[in-house]
C-alpha cells in the first residue's frame, strides 16, 4: 500500500546525519517499509528539537527507495508554548495545502498526528475530499494542555486562539475514518471530540521503543565520550539518568534536592542530565553546584545508546497535569529498552499505575528524601536492584518492544484499507 504519515514535530533519519534517535513515526515509517508498502512522511522543514531551519522550502528527500521525507515550508519559533509556534503552525498548513497540489498519487491511507490539528485539518479535508481512510493519532492533548501548562495572566490569549483550534479538533475527530492515540484515554479523548460512539477500529499503541544498534567503532567513540566525564563501567557508581528537552513539562527541583541530600552523605550515586532547551541556563547552574551531577549537554543517539547501558535509573520528572497523568510518554520506553529502572515524580496516573503493576521503579512525588533513600538503598543492595532490573527487562519485551508494537499497528493500517 502506498502511506502517508503526517507529523510534524520529531526527528527525521537526516537530523544530524542520523544521529538522532527515532521515535514513533520514524520507526513506524521504517516497519512500513520493510515490509514492502511505500511511505511518504510529511513534516515541516522546522527542526522542532533543534530549533532550525532544514530547508528554507518545501523539499522532499529520498530515505530509501520509496520511502520519501517531504518537508514543508516553515516559518520557525524559538519556544514550544509561543505566538510564533501558533503562526508556524498555520503557516506550514498553508503550505502543505499547496504541495499537495503536485502529488498525482493518492495514498492507500493516511495517518495524521496530533498535534498539529490544523496540518491534520488540512489532511482529513483531503482525505475525505478523495475518499481516503485516514486515521487520527493523538498524541497530546492539544489545546486542553496550555490551560495547565500557561500561568494565568497568559492563558486569555489562548483561550482566544483555542477556540479556533478546537472547532478544528471537532472537525477533524468527526471526520477521521478512525482513531487511535498513546493511551486509552488518549483515544477517549479523541472520541468525546468526535461526537460519535467508540468502534472497535479507534484504538490504542503505546509510545514503544526499538532498541538501536551501534557499530564498534561508534560505541567506542561514544565510550570514548563519556570517559571524559569519568563515566565507565563497572566503576561502581549507581547512574541516574535525564534523556531529553529541558522544558516547562518537566520538574527538576526534586532531582537536584535528592543529589544534594546524596552529596552530603557521600553516596556513590551519580546524576546524568542530558539534553538543552528553555531550562538549560537553571539545569547547568544546578548541575555546577553539584559534584555528583553531570551535565554533557545534548547527546547523539550513539551516545545515548551506550549511557543507557552504563547507566541504573531513568528520570521521569513529568509536572501534574492531565496530559501527562493520562499519558504514557516514549520517555519510559527508551529507559525499559536497556533495564533500567523508572523513577517519576507522578503520584497518579498510566506511568505511576505502570510502574506499580510492573514493579520496575518508584512514584516519588515530591519528595527528595523519598527518591534519595530509593536510590542510596540500590547503591547498596546488588540484588535487589537486578531484581528490578530484572522486571524492567520482562516488561519492556512484553509491552514496549517497537518491533512488536509498530508491527501490530502496520497489520491495523493494513486492515483499515481492506475495509
């Protein structure tokens, strides 16, 4: 079948000469297409994590042999929450309405994100205009998620533009063939917009995970790197580790609150905070305080495979608000690929059940003395932490394998096209 997918917001195979790691429609786009089906991936020319221009036009760009990348013109923003961000949005629906112009070809089916609601907007008019099924995949809660994220005296602006964003939510949900989202009540979510009752084909993928695979001389550059910052292994030292962008979304007052308390008492406990983004000047500043804290800035993903083997614990500081409590995050997934342990900040929620049920972490909430006692116990019993490791291994093969999970979901696809 031929395939489009639309996102707009992750990294592609051609971010930093594809040293960035794939997420769900990377990894989707690549199942899709060793299987034979022909894939065209539609995203913005705007790098979202890198905060860059690809292209200053719309391109497409070959990946392998019919599995193309087409980027869309962009007009940028430096912040994710911004009246830039708004305009981008718009703007890059104004531009894929164009280039659609000059595809002939109809896809088989198509899979939308959201966000953007109005990429997506301009996708379902398309799809319904030529008869295509298209699917709805909601991956955030947009625009329910700024009323919780904003301080209030910025909300009234957002309030006036999410009343144009949410009529389109309803259009959209309404006139998708399907929906299905990250979590159950993502995919609820999505169907209380819709107007209709849920079927059996709106459904739920878990945001999963594909284990990478390095070269030698890769790994032993990457080893290489971390050795720098005195980070081996077998050095005896438990490792805590942040993977990813420094934004509102996250909580790091705890974590630095629990390295201090570890720090005074001598722990052999280290902490790792990878990445950049608006908190990067308040990261670094804590992390400079801090001797057991390390702060190697953002990483490539050959990097990132072999910090994950080296280290013990990843960190999953989500604030409290529904996007997140409803959500289960790719954060998790990536940590669970090589053992480690989770440690989140949520008192409720998919992740907090997640991580009870499975016993492969622990829920801190708030409370610095509560995760360093997690951790300095870990750093002195051997067995217990391979016991959770242990767990953290068996259901990361039992639900979050993106293998596994992305296949299911290309047998879904498959089956929306026959219907």
């Amino acid at each position: 079948m031929r395939i489009w997918l639309i996102q707009r917001a992750e990294s592609t195979p051609h971010d930093e000469d594809g040293e960035r790691r794939l997420l769900r429609v990377g990894i989707l786009a690549d199942i899709l297409h060793s299987k034979g089906h022909e894939v065209i991936w539609w995203t913005s020319a705007f790098d979202h994590v890198g905060k860059r221009k690809r292209f200053k036009s719309s391109m497409r760009v070959m990946v392998k042999k019919n599995y193309y990348i087409h980027y869309i013109k962009c007009f940028g923003y430096k912040k994710n929450i911004s009246i830039s961000r708004f305009i981008d949005n718009l703007f890059v629906a104004f531009h894929f309405k164009k280039d659609l112009r000059n595809y002939d070809l109809k896809p088989d089916i198509i899979l939308t994100s959201v966000p953007s609601i109005e990429l997506s907007k301009v996708a379902v008019k398309y799809a319904n205009k030529f008869n295509i099924p298209i699917v709805l995949d909601i991956r955030d809660l947009w625009p329910d998620v700024f009323f919780e994220i904003l301080p209030k005296h910025k909300q009234l602006i957002v309030k006036f533009l999410s009343i144009f964003m949410r009529n389109s939510l309803v259009y959209i949900a309404r006139n998708s063939t399907a929906i299905s989202g990250i979590t159950d009540n993502f995919v609820e979510w999505g169907i209380k917009h819709s107007g209709r009752k849920r079927e059996k084909k709106d459904v739920f993928f878990p945001m999963a995970y594909v284990k990478k695979k390095i070269s030698k001389n890769r790994a032993d550059d990457a080893n290489n790197f971390w050795k720098k910052y005195g980070i081996v292994k077998n050095d005896k030292i438990l490792n805590v580790l942040f993977l990813g962008v420094f934004t509102e979304s996250f909580e790091f007052e705890t974590i630095f609150s629990a390295a201090e308390i570890l720090e005074s008492k001598g722990s052999p406990i280290r902490f790792i905070i990878c990445g950049t983004g608006a908190k990067e000047k308040e990261i670094i500043k804590s992390c400079e305080k801090l001797k057991n804290c390390v702060y190697p800035g953002w990483i490539n993903s050959s990097q990132i495979k072999t910090i994950l083997q080296l280290s013990d614990v990843g960190l999953t500081p989500y604030i409290h608000t529904k996007n997140f409590t409803d959500n289960f995050p790719n954060k998790p997934a990536e940590y669970l690929s090589e053992n480690l342990l989770l440690a989140s900040n949520l008192k409720y929620g998919k992740l907090y059940d997640f991580i009870k049920t499975n016993d492969c972490g622990i829920s801190y909430g708030s409370d610095p003395i509560k995760l360093a006692e997690f951790l300095e116990n870990l750093s002195k019993d051997e067995k217990e932490l391979n016991r959770l490791k242990n767990n953290a291994e068996k259901v990361f093969i039992n639900q979050l394998d993106g293998g596994n999970v992305y296949s299911s979901m290309v047998g879904y696809l498959e089956k929306l096209t026959k219907n």
